[in-house]
C-alpha cells in the first residue's frame, strides 16, 4: 500500500521564532496549535475542554487555532463559558508562510479528532519536527505511535487529551524524543519522494507481471501451433 506524505523540504529553513511566540507568550512559556477546519467531527471542543486541565499545571499555556468553518462562533462561546478565552486565539484563515512560521513556533501540534481519514496536520507537525498529540481514530493510528512518534489518546476524552499534552509539555526529554523520530519516519516513509519512487516501483512490478504474462501466453501459443503442425505431418 502507497500511504499520504508530506513534504519535509517545505520546513527546512531557519527562522527566529521569538518574534512569533512574542504575539502570544512570554519567554518561558508554551504554545499548543490546532490547524484545521472549525467543524465539530475535528474535536476542536474536546481540546477547548481539555485547556483548564493543561493550565491548571502550566499556567502560561496558550492555544492557537488556525482555520474557519461553521462551527467558529460556538467554539468561541464556549471558550468564554469555560472561562479561558485568554488562554485561546481563534485566528482564522492563515497563510501558507505564516502557517509554516506558527508550525515552527510551536511546542505541540494537537489533532483533537473525533473522525480523521488520514490526517495531514498529524504529518506536517512531524515534518515541522514539532511533538504531536493526537486522537486515536482513523488514519491517525497508522502512522502516530503512542509515546514513539507522538502522543495518542482517546477521542472525545478531554481528560485523555489533556493528559496526553501534559506529556509533552512538562517532558522536554520526551518531546525531544518525539521530534526526532517523528521526523525521521516522516523523512523515510511518508516522504513525497519516497513515496514518488515507491508508487513508481508498484507500477514497475505491474507491468513487469503484465510483459511476463504476455510472454508465457505467447509461447504457450506458440506450442501449440507447433504441436498442430507436427500431427498434421504424420
């Protein structure tokens, strides 16, 4: 099976991120970033639910969320319900550079979702060689393995989520860890040039199969021909 990638190339640049962290944090404190759409099968509620659990042990914790949809007005709504829109900045729409930039400026990627076909954001926080947490549905499993290229937990449980952050924000010798071998796995498999080579070498093998097919089709035939044409001359 040829998996999704990304393309680590588009992270390999170096950036002063104090500039960045400065619109949001102070110098020892920590960021967590949601990129995606505004939508409730994203579980951006679940991770709203989850930021007073992550503040109560790490005060200066700030959440940003990058991206819009239907969903936005409530989501914000409940950040003030929950008594935390200091700790949140919904940010909208954001560009391919600036996105790149916030990736960078990050200490979490969190993909909070309740339903998730593959999970690209997952992808780009390892590539951008930021620690992801994540939920453990769909195609998030196949390639977020808990505690080795990320930090999985259950979906739609805030406490879980919140857990599963903590780890990593209070931990700056497992985020280490996470970074490098998330990168490292994204580099050799869900590379778009690995997977580029390899999706040519599956089609190689088809057609290598299809020639040799066509060759032994073609000398049974011609067996045959030659075993009529022997019985004809007796």
């Amino acid at each position: 099976m040829v998996p999704n990638g990304t393309d680590p190339s588009v992270f390999d640049f170096e950036c002063d991120v104090r500039p960045i962290r400065g619109r949001f944090v102070s110098e020892h404190q920590q960021i967590v970033l949601y990129v995606g759409r505004m939508v409730r099968e994203k579980g951006v509620h679940v991770l709203l639910e989850a930021v007073p659990r992550v503040i109560s042990e790490r005060p200066g914790t700030q959440f940003l969320f990058v991206g819009t949809g239907y969903y936005l007005d409530d989501l914000k709504r409940q950040a003030e319900a929950l008594g935390v829109s200091h700790h949140t900045h919904f940010l909208g729409y954001v560009g391919d550079e600036e996105l790149k930039h916030l990736y960078k400026a990050a200490d979490a990627v969190c993909i909070p979702s309740l339903y998730e076909p593959f999970g690209i954001v997952a992808l780009e926080g390892m590539a951008a060689q930021v620690p992801v947490v994540t939920s453990d549905v769909g195609g998030l499993k196949d390639f977020v393995e808990n505690m080795e290229t990320g930090v999985t937990t259950y979906a739609g449980d805030a406490g879980s989520l919140a857990w599963g952050l903590l780890q990593v924000l209070r931990n700056p010798e497992l985020a280490d860890k996470l970074r490098e071998t998330a990168y490292d796995k994204v580099q050799h498999i869900y590379n778009w040039k690995v997977i580029a080579r390899r999706t040519r070498e599956v089609y190689q093998k088809v057609l290598n199969e299809s020639e040799m097919v066509k060759a032994e089709r073609s000398v049974m035939v011609s067996d045959k021909e030659k075993t009529a044409s022997s019985g004809k001359g007796r």
